[in-house]
C-alpha cells in the first residue's frame, strides 16, 4: 500500500507543475487574443484526474501535504498600465456610422 501511495504522491506532484505550466500558457495565449480553447480543456481534463487521484490518496489514509517546487514564476500584477483594444461594433440593421 505504501508504494501506492508513493506512486499517487509523484503523479500528484507531475500533474500540478503540468497544471502550472498550462496555465502560464494560456494566459500567454489570452494576452495575445489568441484561442485557448485547447489548452483549456487539457486543463480541465488535468482537474478531473487530480480530483480523483486526491480521492484515492484519502481512501488510502494519506493526509501529508505535497510539496512542489515548480519552474514556473508565480504571476504578479503588471506594473505598467495595462491598455485595452478598442473592439469593433458591428452595426445592427437600420444604424448607420457616426
């Protein structure tokens, strides 16, 4: 049971500097007004297997809190006035142009 238990932890840990990375990527690709529809889903889907990988890891007794040491940055507001793009308005029938 307690090679279980290991194996659950280093899935445990892979999965959330995946999460972490998955994030940075999609918030590259939201400032870019890019789709990030893909990477969105992938997180999704990375939720629902921690979600039921903590499950198991309950049923098992396992109450230690996981320690990850991820690469990734953690996010900071920006320090430089953020500016937004004008977005285009479609006229709806019957409007015409100022």
């Amino acid at each position: 049971m307690d090679n279980r238990i290991n194996e659950i932890r280093r899935q445990i840990r892979a999965l959330r500097v995946s999460m972490l990375e998955a994030e940075a990527i999609m918030r590259q690709q939201i400032n870019r007004d890019e789709d990030c529809a893909f990477v969105a889903g992938d997180l999704l889907k990375m939720r629902l297997v921690m979600s039921r990988l903590l499950e198991e890891r309950g049923t098992l007794g396992d109450r230690e809190p996981i320690i990850v040491h991820a690469s990734v940055a953690p996010r900071r507001r920006a320090a430089t006035p953020i500016f937004l793009r004008v977005a285009k308005r479609e006229l709806a029938a019957g409007e015409t142009r100022a």
